[in-house]
C-alpha cells in the first residue's frame, strides 16, 4: 500500500469495507493499481531524467570539438576552414592523445615557439639568459637519444646548445609528407654549402620510435644523401614523447605529425618555424636570418605558405 492510499484510509476509516467481502477485495485491488501507477510514474521520471542528461553530454561533446592549424596550434576554429596565416586546412583536434604529457604544456606565439618548462626540470639545462641579456625563448628538455650510427646523446647538450638548427619531424614508414621533406631538407643543405654541419646543423627527429631504429633512419637518410651535418634521432618513446611535446610535435597517430621545420639559434635565444615544403630559397634565407640572430617577419610568413 502506497502512502497516498494509506492517507486515504486514515481520513475515511469508513470506506474501507470489512475483511473478507467482495468489496474488500476490490477495494485491495484498486490501491494495488495505484501503487503500480504510481511506481511506473517515478520510473518513468527517472529515465526520462537519465534521457535528458545523455543528451546534455552528447551535446556538450558536440560543443568540445574544434579545428586546429598543424602549422600554427595557437590558431583554432569550432568549424572547418583555412589557417588565416598559412591557408592550410585546419584540422580536427583530439581531445585525448596517446602521447600526452602532463607536466608540460606548448605556449607558442606568432612566427616563434614558447614552450613552457616542463615542472620536472632537472634536466632541462637550456635555461640561462642569452648574450643579450633576454630570457630563451625555447626550452628543450636534454633527453637521452640515439642518433643514426647508433651513437647515445643527450639532445640539448649535444645536438642543440650553442648552435643554429634546422628540425623536421619524420618516420621512416611514411609514404606522404615525410620524403619531401627530406628531398627539402637535401636541397637546403646543398645550397648552404659548406655552412651546412658548420654553421647550421640539420636535426630529424622520428615520431615512431618503436619502428625508426638507428638502422633504419641510416638506411632511410642515405636515399637523400644526408650529410654529415644532419642528424637523425629516435630513443626511448617515454624520452622521445617527452621531446616532442616540448618541440610542440606530439600527436596521437605518426601521420598526423605536421610539416614544420623549426629553426633556431640557441646561441642568440632566436626561434621560428616554417612550412617544410616551401621553397628551399626561402628555407635558405630564414636560416641565414636566423644565424644572424634576427628574424625577417615578411620572409617568415612567406615560407609559411604550402
């Protein structure tokens, strides 16, 4: 008996009928049905309300989903479209990727990369002013690594620190973006002369260190004539994930990688990037800009046009 029809018979003692009668057990009858009634009621309620709050999640996932430029992070859109700055396609961000670090996060602005020093900064030793007085504007976590002959490195201490770099990101399984790159990197790197592995150093980096042993990315840069000034890098995935998160590489699949190439002077405190498969004469002028310690704005957004 439900609590209204018990209400019922305490202010009507009169109608309940005595035991035994037919009327009695109608009477039994008609309140089990509304108690029934009534259960199915609060039943129907509660689902109605697990209903509307499915709804309300789905929606708020809709709401979550955004476009993001591979080339320039900063730029995001809820609705597909163009980059503003370099007119590529903005691309769909996921929100969760399998590489993600937590104690980092990318800060990147206009034509130049800020990343934020990882809170486990032990052995992040890039972190001194330059020459000029003025705090870097790149942090770069000296992970372990292993380059192409299989030598170990620490990647700041002795790939990056007081040098000017070229960096590209790579995997040797990669039939799209990653040759040409290459064949960029190859032609930028004849047309230095002998600057390059002498002034400016060129740094490939794998986004698939499980499959990119030193064997293979030797093997791999030999169909470029890769030269002495261009190293290739892969290591642990815990030490590579950490690196390319800090470079603002990280993403969840190796072909969703971007085509950019950073360039930097750590010597000077100096960084950009640009579009990897732009012309190697422009490639070629940002990086003598960028050996110079100054950054030409116009040249910058024009290399950064596919």
């Amino acid at each position: 008996m439900n609590k209204q029809s018990a209400l019922l018979i305490a202010a009507h003692p009169r109608i309940v009928p005595r035991p035994g009668s037919r009327l009695c057990k109608a009477f039994v009858l008609t309140v089990m049905m509304l108690a029934g009634i009534e259960v199915e009621a609060q039943a129907f309620a509660r689902a109605r309300g697990f209903e509307q709050s499915s709804q309300q999640k789905k929606t708020s996932t809709k709401q979550a989903k955004s476009y993001v430029c591979p080339m320039h992070p900063e730029v995001k859109s809820t609705k597909r479209g163009k980059c503003p700055k370099c007119k590529m396609d903005l691309r769909l961000e996921r929100a969760v990727t399998s590489t993600a670090v937590t104690d980092t996060q990318n800060l990147i602005a206009d034509n130049a990369v800020a990343v934020a020093m990882s809170a486990n900064s032990t052995d992040t030793t890039n972190t001194e002013s330059n020459e000029s007085g003025s705090p870097r504007k790149m942090v770069i976590p000296d992970v372990d690594v292993l380059d192409q002959k299989g030598n170990a490195l620490h990647f700041y201490s002795d790939l990056i620190k007081g040098k000017t770099v070229a960096i590209n990101f790579i995997f040797t399984n990669c039939t799209t973006i990653c040759p040409p790159l290459a064949a960029t990197f190859a032609r930028v790197q004849k047309d230095l002369g002998d600057k390059a592995g002498r002034d400016v150093h060129f740094i490939s980096i794998s986004v698939d260190p499980l499959t990119d042993t030193p064997e293979r990315l030797k093997a791999w840069g030999a169909k470029f004539k890769a030269g002495d000034g261009w190293t290739f890098v892969t290591g642990e995935k815990q030490e590579m994930d950490k690196l390319l998160n800090a470079l603002g590489a990280s993403v969840s699949r190796r072909e969703d990688h971007s085509p950019t190439v950073i360039v930097g002077n750590d010597l000077k405190g100096v960084w950009t990037r640009t579009y990897g498969l732009a012309r190697s004469a422009q490639i070629v002028g940002l990086i003598m800009d960028v050996i110079e310690g100054k950054v030409d704005e116009s040249l910058t957004k024009e290399t950064a046009r596919p």
